[in-house]
C-alpha cells in the first residue's frame, strides 16, 4: 500500500517533467508502528489520512 504524489514540472512556461515521492502507507504516522492501531479509539490515531483531490 502506498501513497504518491505527483506534480509537474514547467520550464520557462513548457511542462519539462513529472515529479513524484512515493512513501509507505502504513509509515505515515499514527500511536504505533505501522499506523494502524487495533486499540485506536480516533481516526487521528490511525495515521494520515490523505483524500485524493485533483488539484
């Protein structure tokens, strides 16, 4: 499970390329390693949670 962002990359007015970071769903964020916690009583304390959005 992962999670990407992507975005892109004009020079001098002219789409030059695409960049992107990958990460590691579990890996971001949470009250324990991994991110996903059976004891969790929040949404907050199961990690980040990221919408898709088209910006």
């Amino acid at each position: 499970m992962d999670v990407r962002f992507v975005k892109p990359f004009f020079y001098e007015g002219e789409l030059f390329a695409w960049l992107a970071n990958t990460g590691h769903w579990p890996d971001t964020g949470g009250s324990v390693p991994g991110g996903f916690s059976a004891n969790a009583t929040e949404v907050e304390q199961e990690g980040l949670r990221l919408p898709p959005v088209k910006l």
